[in-house]
C-alpha cells in the first residue's frame, strides 16, 4: 500500500483527489491537509510515501512547504500540483524539493501512474543507499579486548569540531578516569590532531606502521607518540598524497589493535560517508555526532541518522552532540531534537578565543584552561561517556571511576 497524503486548500478539491484514488488498490489516501502549515504537521505524524500538495494555497503555500517537509520527511517525496504549468512555477517547485509537477485538471490514470513512479524511484533510491552501505564488511574483533571502548567523532560537515572534541574529549577522559587513551586521526588527507598537541607527523605517523606492512601490536605499537597530556596519539599522514596508502582495512585492524592494548580509543573521523569512516563507525561502541545549530549541518545529521537506522547501529551508540550550542540564530535545541527526532545528548559552549589560542599554543584546552566552560562542557561529555560505559559492564572495579575524584 501507498500510502498518500493530499494537501489543498479547497475542500472540494480534496475529495475529487480522494476520489479519484479511490479505485487503485495498493494506493490508500492516509490523510489530508488543507494549507501548508497543517500539511507539514500531518506529514510528520503519518510519514507518508507520498505527498501530493498544490502550490498555490493562501498562508504558507505549496513552495514554502514542500521546503520544509522535504528537509525534516526526505523519504516522503512530494508532487506538486498547479492549475498553471509555468516555468517559473515548475522551477520553484523542483528547488523546493518536489519530485514531480502535475498540471490540474488531470485524470485519474495520470494521477496514480505520477504517485506510483515517485513512489517507485523513492523505493529504489534507499535500496540503493543501503546497498552502499552493506558493502563494508563487518570487522573482524580480536580476542582480549574486554571492555575497551572505540569511540568515534563524526560529523557530516567539516569545521563542525570533531578534531577539537575528539582531542580534549581524549584527554579530559584520560585525565578524569586515568585510564588508558589513544587519540586515532583517522583523518588521512588532512589530518589537525598534529598541530593541536603540536607534535609533527613527519617523525612519526601512520604511515610508519604501512610501510612496516600489515599491523601487529607490534607495529602499531612503535608509531604511537605517547604525549606530554598522558594520552597516546596516532597521527595521520604529514601529506594527503599519504592517505592513498591506507585502506579501510588497514585502518581498521589499526583500531582493533589499539582497542587491545587501551580502555578507550578516540577516533576523529573525516566528513563523509566512505569505506574508511564506514568501517570505523562499524567497529566503533559510541560515534558521537557533532552537529551546530545551523540549518544543512542538522539536515546532515539527519540523514546521517537514518543511515545509522539502516545499517542498524543501535541507537544508544549514537550520540548527539550540539557544538558551539549558545551560538542559535533562531534555532532552538528543541528545534533540533524535533528535526531529527532524537533527543540532544550533551551540549559544549561556544568559545572562539579560547578555541584559536588552545591551536596555536598546541595546548589542549581541557588542559591549559581547566576553569573555562568549555572544559567544563567537554569534561560533562567525557563523564557521559566513560561513566555510561563503567556503568553498562556493571564492573564494580569501574563503577564510580568519576566518583572517587
Ligand atoms: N566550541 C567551540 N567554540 C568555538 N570555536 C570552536 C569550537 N569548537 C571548534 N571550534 C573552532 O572551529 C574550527 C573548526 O574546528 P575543528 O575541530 O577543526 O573542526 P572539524 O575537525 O570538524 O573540521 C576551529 O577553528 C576550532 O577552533
Ligand atoms: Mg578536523
């Protein structure tokens, strides 16, 4: 069954639409909407393969809308409809998102064959997604991890403060639970994590560990740089050119190896969904996702959200972080959990200053400004996820690891 939604702010209209789906059986009219802002609202609760919506409707009308619906639904496609079949109009509707253009009056063939061929491509377009997705094998785990814990940072956007979180929120875990840490930049190309604990990726890399061929605790071993903080780092390659050297797999027994030999193994991840990211994600117990407040960042995320659905990462092992969260302009938290449909995990400051000076220092902030909020933030995130993990092995030698301080 299709399942259909009509949106038009003619009564009539909507029953003659109704009608004229009323003969085709796997087509069910699931609910209408008589202007946009009640067709985005119903369209949330029913998510509906398809929307069928007119353009021209007073209020908030079938552009503005469909914009809207097709940020917050991508998976409900939407045909929009038009007494006029204007240029100007069928380009405003594509912009805003909409699959297909119908011009009134139409029949009731053209009507059905238009829901069912949107419907069909929608089907084919996630299958296809998926498809990319389940081509990363899953990894393969080495014995005597325990408890160890691979947490990666991820974000769909660059510049989103994975590098930043992902090196304070090492070292703020290492510092609050002593427990062991290894800081991985999984970025290959261009790797940040040298230059924030100012050490130089020429003297040692990743790249050290390919050209000793494939990785043992041995070799891996013998590339990371213990670091003055009291966590271990290993960096990426002091040039992009480097990455085509390490493939997904060899980046992957890197993290299962270090996982061996560490309680928590941070990785910061590029942006991007690739086999490199993809095999870490795998592997990994927690990928926190870093979003802002700002509006392709969060229709990012939520996309990345229904991947993590489909390769069925458990949601608990997902967690959503809102970075520089005091810097909203004209979007609310609220508005974020409502987007994605998933409550906010942990919130961290904005503190430009202190962010710029931490990098050119190649000082941790955690570190050299324990006092700030910022530290408090990302100390409050380290807390959420090594004590969550104390706490779900029910380990009595690990519980209230943040208790004792
Ligand atoms: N909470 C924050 N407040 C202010 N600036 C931040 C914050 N987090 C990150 N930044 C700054 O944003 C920029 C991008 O951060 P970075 O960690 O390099 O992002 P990514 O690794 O996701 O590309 C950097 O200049 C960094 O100092
Ligand atoms: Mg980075």
């Amino acid at each position: 069954m299709i399942k259909v939604l009509i949106v038009d702010d003619i009564p009539e209209t909507r029953d003659h639409l109704t009608k004229l789906l009323g003969l085709e059986r796997e087509i069910d009219v699931a609910g209408t909407a008589g202007s946009g802002e009640e067709a985005i609202q119903v369209a949330m609760d029913l998510r509906p393969d398809v929307i069928v919506m007119d353009i021209n409707m007073p209020g908030m009308d079938g552009v503005a809308a469909a914009e809207i619906i097709s940020q917050r639904l991508p998976t409900s496609p939407i045909i929009m409809m038009s007494v006029h079949g204007e240029a100007e109009q069928l380009k405003r509707a594509i912009s805003a998102g909409a699959r297909e253009f119908l011009v009134k009056p139409f029949s009731g063939d053209e009507f059905s064959e238009s829901i069912r061929r949107v419907y069909e491509r929608e089907v084919s377009r996630r299958v296809q997604l998926a498809g990319e997705i389940a081509q990363t094998p899953a990894p393969t785990k080495l014995s005597d991890e325990g408890d160890h814990q691979v947490i990666a940072v991820f974000s769909p956007k660059g510049g989103a403060g994975r590098t930043t979180i992902a090196t304070n929120l090492a070292v703020a875990i290492h510092r609050e639970t002593g427990a062991r840490v290894c800081l991985v930049d999984a970025n290959l190309q261009f790797g940040d994590i040298g230059v924030l604990l100012n050490l130089n990726p020429k003297n040692q890399s990743i790249i050290d560990a390919v050209e000793r061929g494939e990785p043992d605790g041995e070799v891996v071993d013998s590339v990371v740089i213990d670091h003055s903080t009291g966590i271990r780092v290993l960096l990426a390659p002091p040039a992009p050119e480097g990455a085509d050297l390490v493939t997904p797999a060899y980046l992957r027994k890197i993290v299962e190896h270090l996982r061996a030999t560490h309680d928590f193994v941070i990785v910061d991840l590029p942006a991007g969904l690739t086999d490199h990211t993809l095999g870490v994600m795998d592997l990994a117990d927690t990928i926190v996702v870093l979003t802002a407040l700002e509006i392709t960042t969060i229709k990012n995320v939520r996309l990345f959200l229904e991947v993590a659905d489909q390769l069925e990462y458990n949601r608990a092992k997902v967690r959503l972080v809102v970075n520089r969260a005091d810097t909203a302009q004209g979007i609310r938290i609220a508005d974020v959990e409502a987007s994605v449909r998933r409550p906010i995990d942990a919130t961290i400051v904005s503190d430009g200053r202190l962010s710029v000076l931490a990098v050119n220092r190649g000082v941790p902030f955690v570190v050299s400004h324990p006092e700030s909020v910022l530290t408090r933030d990302v100390m409050s995130l380290a807390k959420l996820l090594a004590g969550e993990t104390a706490a779900a092995q029910d380990k009595p030698n690990k519980r209230g690891l943040f208790a004792r301080r």
